[in-house]
C-alpha cells in the first residue's frame, strides 16, 4: 500500500470533490501506514487502525468540502487536529458568528411560533422521530432547524457517495489485479 | 354546507381567524358565471377598500346577497378586502343552504346592480329570486346566528331588516349598506391590505413564516427524493425514513471499505460479509482450503456448500460457529495482500501465490492470537480453483 500515489486516481475534474478528497485520502492513507510500520496485528491494534483510517476517510471528505458546509465544519471541530482547527476558526469565525445571529432569529420565528401547534400537530409528531434521527446521523445536525436539516443531509448523501466510490476505487487498483473480478 | 359550518366554527371576535380558517376550497373558476360575476366583483372592491371594518354593520347586510361560490372566489382571488370577502362568502354559504328565494337584496348590497332576471341566468337560480317575506324570517335568523357568532349584537340584525325589505332594486339599500360598511372596510382594510395576501393564505405574520418554512422543505424533500433511490414521493414520513436508511447505508460502506484495507475485520464480520456481497455483486463467494488442513476444510466446504444451497443464512450460521466467515474475493485480497505486505518475509512475492500463504499466515496469526471468536472473522479463505 506504499505505492498509493503511483495509482491511477479517479478521473474527474481536475478540482472536484472527487479529486480533492481522494488526494487528500491518500495522503492520509500513506501517513498512516508510514506510522504503523511496528504491525502488531492484534485485534485491538487492527481495530485501532480501522478507526483510524475511517476518521482519516471522514476528515479528508471534510476538509474536501471545505467550511462551507454545516456538517463539514462540525466534523473539522472534531479533529484533535490543532492546524485544522486554527485554520477553520480563523476562516469562519466571523461568518459563523453572523450566520448563527441570523440563524438565531429565524429560529426564534419559526420554533417559537405559537400557531404551528395548531396547524399541524400531527405531522409534527410523525416527522420528530425520524428528525432526531437524522440529526444525529448526518454531523453537526443537532443544531440545525429542519429546513437547513434537509439542505445538509443532501449534500451530505452526495459527498458520502463520492467517498465510497473513491474509497471502492482505490481497493480496486491497489488490489492484485488478476484475481479481482471484471 | 360543511364549509360554512366550518368557517362559522371558527369565526372569532376577530377578523383574522376567519382570514385564516378561510381557505376556500377547489372552486372551479370556469364557469360561464365567470364573465358576470367578474364583473360584479369589479364593482365591489372600489367600494368595499373604502368600507370601515370597524361599523358592523357591513359584514351582516352582505349576507343578503347571495351569490355563487364563484364569486366568492373571484372576489377573494381578486384580492380585494378579504375580510369582506370572506363575510360574502359565509353569508352567500348560510342563504344558500336555505336553497329558499333568498334575494340577496341585489342592489341592495351595491354588488349586484343588475336586476334579478339577469342573475337568475348566470347564476343559481335559487340564489337570485327576489326576495320573500317568507324568507326574512329564515334570513334573519341567519344573520343572528352570523352576528351571534361574529360577536355582534342582535340589534344589527333589525338594522339589516332595512335593506332586506327594499326589494330588488335595494339601490336605497346600497348607499344605506356602503356607508356603514365604508366605515367598517376602511380601518380593517388598510392593515389587510398591506400584507396583501393570496386566496388561501393568512396574512398572520407567523403563518406566513411557516408557510415559507413549508415550502422550503418541501423544495428540500423533492431534491432529496432525487438523490436518493427508491424515492415514494408518497408521504414525508416514509421519504423521511427513506433517507435516513440510505444515509446509514453509506455510513456501513465507508466503514466497510475503510475495514477492508486494513487487513482483518475488526467488528462484525458477519455483517462486514453480508453487506460487501451486496456492494460487490459480481464478486464470486470463495472457500479454500490451506494446504494445512485440508482434510478438515474440504468437509467443511462440503458442508457448507451444501448449505448454501438451501439457505445463506444457516450456512453463515454453521460457518461462524467454526469461527469461520465467508467474504468476496476483492475482500479477501485486499486483507491478504495486507496482511502479505506486513508480513514480508513469509510472503514469496506478490502474484497468485500470495493469497493461499497469506491465508496460512492470517489463520496462524489468528490463531496466535488467541482469539478464535467467530466474531472477530476467523481465518480468512482464499480460493485456488
């Protein structure tokens, strides 16, 4: 898995989500295995390093994405990263804090409204389990109101796409080749 | 009927509620009445901007008129006072339920100039016949009951007798009913009509928000219908549920894929096999044997071969109780060829030998370390054949 780089990597755009996440996936990748070098290969060990890779897989598709997107900055915050973290505060500390004033008012309106009730307190109810339930999947839902909810969980599906066919792609190719199916 | 039972249910103190309530139902505009009653309605709103909401005693001498529920449409599609409209409309709705001549004092009102003859063409015959003094009583009882309920007092309903017993030609009544209402329609009418709202939509600044919050969403759930498959397009609750599968689907790929390249499953192997033979559809299912044991692997193949056939699922089952899992050939070369890698010295070289040895030093490995739980996807098979 050393020879990553000499690998085909997907064609796509030159400076798409695609290429952006499988660079930056790979670079992750290559840094891991040259920190593993010492394989244990116990249990506990593979286990870590499963979830290494896949925090790897998750910080790259973010950092692809950019602090644009609500879920991809609350997954940069997670990073125990310091030079991600400054680099995401120094960008979007004063666009955060406008959009969270704005985003405060309009929840205030819409959450506090004393008519919805009346309107329609069934849909409410039907629609709540599942809203916590995609709060919690998609990344930094749980402070969002429904409608930037949905708008977040699309580009999320998107980006969650790119990643596996990246992700499928590279085992492909690093794979020996004449035993993989055509 | 059930509309003005509906409306009248909710007819408050004030206005507004019944702005709200009123959202008029499917009416069909195309109607030969169209043409008539356009023009009838054209003539109401010059005069109705001017009415004072605040004299009530205009909306109680609009319930003499009755026109078609086509006109209460256009008159509230038009955007004129929709207050008024809406008094039009529930007054229109309780004299026609009488289905008696009820006559709207046509000129009466100021909103039907023509006389009756015209009328009783273009609209429902019943609505347009002059009216009886049998139906006074009926009427007035409406209009107690539309007063009672728009907190009136019942002394209006004696003033509306006035224009009730003018007849058809009601022009008196017309002046009589567009003074107090101009009174009426003009302090309600300018705060409506600021916030000009459409047929169906109230003017109450939080609905409006949350009709736009509702639209929105509902922009957001088309656009995730398309992105996602299996979309119902039926209900929210069950695009909802939808999306949220499709999501953790994604998620189990990513960590799938992420596990694959490590070498070893770490958690769950089986469903780590199930799902990759889905995401992988044209992989083959391989079972090998190891040179070491084959004589126990070829019975084992044996049997589970032969459960495969009838049943995936209890051939999964007899296999984890070995403490051994099935998983797709890309699968198992990426693992070996992991596991070939950080094991260099066994391994002769890349190429086809290395599977079968890497599959010798899995299982060793495995067994090494001591953990033979069929949870944690045992020694792997690769296949030779």
């Amino acid at each position: 898995m050393t020879d990553h780089k000499n690998h085909q990597i997907p064609t796509a755009k030159p400076s798409s989500i695609k290429t952006r996440f499988a660079i930056k996936f790979l670079r992750a990748m290559n840094k891991l295995n040259n920190k593993n070098k010492n394989n244990k290969n116990t249990m506990s060990e593979k286990h870590k390093r499963f979830l290494a890779i896949r925090a790897a897989a998750h910080a790259s598709m973010a950092s692809a994405v950019g602090p644009r997107r609500a879920w991809s900055r609350a997954v940069l915050r997670k990073i125990p990263n310091q030079q991600k973290q400054l680099h995401y505060s120094l960008m979007n500390k004063q666009r955060t804090r406008r959009r969270n004033i704005r985003r405060n008012r309009i929840l205030l309106i819409t959450r506090g409204n004393p008519n919805r009730e009346n309107y329609d307190h069934e849909e409410n109810e039907d629609e709540d389990e599942e809203e916590e339930d995609l709060r919690e999947l998609v990344p930094g839902g749980k402070e969002m109101d429904f409608c930037r909810l949905l708008n977040e969980t699309a580009h999320y599906i998107k980006c969650l796409r790119t990643q596996v066919q990246v992700m499928t792609n590279i085992l492909h190719h690093s794979s020996p080749s004449n035993i993989l199916y055509k | 009927m059930q509309p003005a039972s509906r409306e009248f249910s909710g007819m408050n103190n004030n206005i507004n509620p019944l702005l709200n309530h009123h959202h008029g139902g499917q009416f069909d505009p195309a109607t030969p009445h169209d043409d008539f009653l356009e023009q009838m309605l054209s003539s109401v709103p010059s005069s109705a901007a001017s009415y004072n909401w605040s004299d009530d005693h205009a909306p109680p001498q609009l319930e003499e008129q009755s026109l078609s529920s086509k006109m209460r449409q256009h008159q509230i599609s038009s955007g004129a006072a929709t207050a008024k409209a809406l008094m039009f409309q529930q007054q229109l709705l309780l004299s026609r339920s009488l289905a008696a001549g009820n006559g709207g004092a046509d000129g009466g009102s100021g909103l039907l100039p023509m006389p009756h003859g015209d009328h009783s063409d273009l609209i429902d015959g019943n609505s347009f016949k002059s009216i009886n003094p049998a139906n006074d009583a009926s009427i007035e009882a409406l209009l107690n009951g539309l007063t009672g309920s728009l907190g009136q007092t019942s002394n209006q309903s004696q003033h509306f007798h006035h224009p009730h017993n003018f007849g058809s030609a009601g022009a008196a009544a017309a002046p009589a009913m567009n003074h107090p209402a101009a009174s009426g329609g003009g302090a309600a009418g300018q705060p409506r009509q600021r916030v000009r709202a459409r047929r169906g939509q109230a003017t109450d600044p939080h609905s409006i928000a949350e009709r736009l919050r509702r639209e929105r969403i509902a922009e957001r759930m088309k656009a995730l219908q398309e992105l996602v498959p299996n979309a119902n397009k039926t209900d929210k609750a069950s695009m909802l549920d939808e999306i949220i599968d499709y999501v953790k689907f994604l998620q189990l790929q990513v960590k799938v894929l992420s596990m694959s390249r490590l070498g070893g499953a770490a958690a769950a192997a089986p469903p780590v096999t199930d799902i990759s033979s889905q995401g992988k559809s044209g992989n083959g299912i391989q079972t090998a044997s190891s040179s070491n044991n084959s004589d126990g692997m070829t019975v084992t193949e044996n049997q589970v071969a032969k459960l495969m056939e009838e049943d995936m699922g209890s051939a999964m089952q007899y296999l984890q109780g070995k403490g051994l899992c099935l998983m797709p050939i890309s699968l198992a070369t990426a693992i070996s060829t992991a596991t070939s890698h950080s094991r260099n010295p066994l391994a002769g070289g890349g190429g086809p030998t290395s599977p079968s040895i890497s599959a010798l030093t899995v299982h060793s490995a495995s067994i090494g370390g001591g953990e033979p739980s069929p949870k944690d996807g045992g020694p792997v098979f690769n296949s030779k054949r």
